[in-house]
C-alpha cells in the first residue's frame, strides 16, 4: 500500500513538473510576441506619418519625385512585411523579411531628409519640423520597443534549451527558436539627424 502511495505521489510530482515547464515556455511565447505587438504599434505609427511627410514635401521638391516614390514604395514594403511578421512572430523568414525592409526603408527616409536640405523653404515649414519631431521620437520608440522584443525573445530561447525543458519543448510544439529582430542598417534605430 504505502509503494502504490509514494508511486502515484512521484507520478502527480512528475506531471506538475512537466505542466510547469509547458505553463512556462507557453508565458515566455505569449511574452515575446506581446513585445512584437509593441514594435507593431509604433512601425504602424510610422507607416501613418510617412504619407504627411510626402505631402509636405511634395509641393517644395517637384522635381524629386523618383526620390518620394521610393519612399513610398519602401513605407508599403515595409508595411507588408510588418503585416506577414505579426501573424507569426517567432518566424525566422518574416522577422527576416521585415528587417530588410525597415532596412530600405531606413535608406530612402535617409535620402528624403539629405535631399530637404537643398530647399531653404522646406527647412523652415512648421508642418515638416512637427513631422521630423513625430518621426525622429517614433524612432527612439522603435528602438526600445525592439530591444524589449528582443530580451523576450532571449529569455524564450534560453528557457527552452535548457535542461530540462530542452526535453519536453519540441513535443509541446515549440520546436523552432524566436529569431531576433536586428535592422541591418543601425541607422533605422538612431533618428534621423536633420537640421530645419
């Protein structure tokens, strides 16, 4: 009788073990696709001022109109692969996918602000001083929203390959590790240096 009780007591230890290890990856997945929503949010915030900055400038640099369509083109690439990122954000192909987008995009604001300088009107719009304001302080919240996605992201990936959860993680369907989000230009991440 008292082997039939130390049994099952061993057997309810092992499984609420094993509950608290798939309770634990589940809350670390929650957590570092939460921290994606934040980064979500203020990319969104971008995406939504970018289309203002093109009107403001618009008017003042006609004759740049290769330049403000590639930004364009670049804010829509980016919004898509933010869009295909969000639906699974530990997948390495759309995390990857939307760093190199941000990268363009990175690029094509960089060439839209070096471009403003030529034009002394331009420089002095209140509407473009308040834009570079909302763009350059979105940056700095891009930049902590990615740095908190990425510390969920570590902690994820260090929980489940430690032992040993590195047992059990595969058959709870967590398999794969959560990729870090790293822009390949760090200039996405730093605001825009521009003088108006």
């Amino acid at each position: 009788m008292t082997t039939l009780i130390v049994i099952c007591v061993l057997a309810l230890a092992v499984v609420v073990f094993v509950v608290s290890i798939y309770n634990k990856l589940v809350t670390l997945k929650n957590r570092f696709e939460n921290a994606f929503s934040q980064i979500e949010v203020q990319l969104q915030r971008r995406y939504d001022l970018i289309p203002n900055l093109i009107e403001t400038v618009k008017g003042y640099m006609k004759h740049e109109r290769e330049t403000l369509e590639a930004v364009i083109q670049a804010r829509n690439q980016a919004a898509g692969s933010l869009k295909t990122a969000s639906q699974n954000p530990g997948d390495a192909g759309a995390i990857a996918g939307l760093a190199g987008a941000e990268g363009l995009l990175g690029g094509a604001l960089g060439r839209l602000f070096a471009l403003s300088e030529s034009y002394p009107d331009l420089k002095a719009d209140k509407n473009m001083a308040n834009l570079q304001e909302e763009l350059s302080s979105t940056e700095n919240k891009v930049a902590f929203s990615r740095q908190a996605f990425n510390d969920a992201v570590t902690n994820y990936n260090t929980y489940k390959q430690t032992f040993p959860p590195v047992l059990f993680s595969s058959a709870f369907g967590h398999a794969e590790d959560a990729t870090l989000l790293e822009f390949e230009s760090e200039k996405i991440a730093d605001a825009p240096k521009v003088q108006f």
